[in-house]
C-alpha cells in the first residue's frame, strides 16, 4: 500500500524566513511519481511540482525549491524568502503508473506573518 | 483561472433531495477525478473515469453516483445524502495517457457541500 507522511501539522514562519516542509513516502513500486500541491484557502489545489522516481536531481523555480531522495524515501519543499502569499496548506502526494490516481499526505498549513 | 470548472460553487440539500455535481474541462483529458475532502483533511479519492469509463471506485457508497458523458464532462450525482457527507467535492483531469508517464491532475476549485 501507498503511503505519505507530512509530519509538520502547522508551521509559523515571519515574512522573509526559510522554511522547509518535509514529506516521507512510502511504495513497493519502482516506477513512481511525486507531487506538491498548494491549497490556498479558495479550495483549489495547484500543481507545484511533478518528479518520477528515475530522476534524483533537485530542481529550484524561483523562491522554491524541491530535493527528492529515495535512500530516504523523502521528496522535501523549500521556500525561500517566503512571503504572505505563501500562506496556504500544502500536500505532498505520490502517484503510481497503475492506479494514475493521487495519495495525499495529511498536508502541512503554512501560515507566514507579515 | 481554473481550466477545470465545477458547479455549484455551494450547494446545501435535504437529506431526501436529488441534486447533481457539475465538472467540465476542455484541455482534451482523457482522465478526470472526483476527490472529497473534509475540513482539515487531505483529499480522498472518490472515482477516475479514463477515457469515459470507470476505471476506479474506491468503495463509495451508491448514494454517490458519477457520471461522464464525454471526455469533457464529470457529473456527480447525489441522492439521500447524510449529514456526514457535508464536504468540498474536488474535480480534477489528467492527460490520462495509457503509455508510460502519469500527467499532474488540474483541479477546480470544488462543490461546497451541506447537507442539512
């Protein structure tokens, strides 16, 4: 069975501070895909980021940053400088070629005061 | 903006009402998703439809009622709802390709719905 752990419930960060929110997978798969997803509070989920489980690099885009490492089972988020807008929850998912259907984490609220 | 639309945006019913959920997308997905989710909760998966035909229902009560009529419409229809199924209905649609690779799902913004 599939697994995410977000293990973070609820982080508070002051405006221009780094945060890094955590995500710990579990699959017996080998061919795997994994997600971040934003929910701001108008309820629709944005796409952040897609990575298969062939490729380790770690990718940046902008003030956000993503490392992916399987010896660890881990796909970690970080925003750099975070700002008010970043205030949202946010979930780490997995997907697997079989179902193509999404397992969440139980997501993490970001809240960043100004 | 979205380019997945669900409507209602709200939707309060008795529990002996009919009413039905709305989704429509027009990026040409062949995979679209019906998710619930509860406050404070992640989302959980309800139905994938692929390439029109049901491919997963994760032991949903009939109650619950999906529908696609083509590949650019998800109908979710509902009778004899209960109390406890007062949730966000999220949508969503993937390229949905039958070969290797898995396409990020696009999702509206939901179905607020109460049942009274």
């Amino acid at each position: 069975a599939q697994k995410v752990t977000q293990a973070q419930t609820e982080i508070s960060v002051v405006e221009k501070e780094d945060v890094t929110l955590d995500c710990v997978y579990e699959t017996r798969d080998t061919t795997y895909y994994l997600f971040w997803y934003k929910q701001p509070p108008s309820g629709e989920l944005v796409f952040l980021i897609r990575r298969n489980s062939f490729d380790e690099q770690n990718e940046i885009s902008g003030r956000y940053s993503w490392n992916f490492q399987k010896s660890t089972s881990s796909f970690n988020f970080t925003i750099t400088a975070s700002q008010v807008v970043d205030s949202a929850v946010y979930f780490c998912a997995l997907m697997d070629t079989g179902r193509r259907a999404l397992t969440f984490g139980s997501g993490t609220r970001l809240q960043v005061q100004p | 903006d979205t380019e997945v639309t669900q409507t209602p945006k709200h939707l309060v019913m008795g529990m002996t009402n009919k009413k039905s959920l709305k989704c429509e997308q027009h990026m040409g997905h062949r995979a679209m998703y019906w998710y619930k989710q509860k406050a404070k909760k992640p989302p959980e998966l309800m139905f994938v439809y692929s390439y029109e035909k049901l491919s997963i229902n994760e032991s949903v009560p009939s109650r619950f009622s999906p529908e696609c009529p083509n590949s650019s419409l998800l109908n979710l229809h509902l009778h004899a709802l209960q109390p406890e199924d007062s949730a966000l209905y999220l949508c969503a649609s993937s390229q949905g390709t039958r070969g290797d690779g898995a396409g990020e799902l696009f999702f509206g913004e939901g179905s607020r719905l109460t049942v009274l």
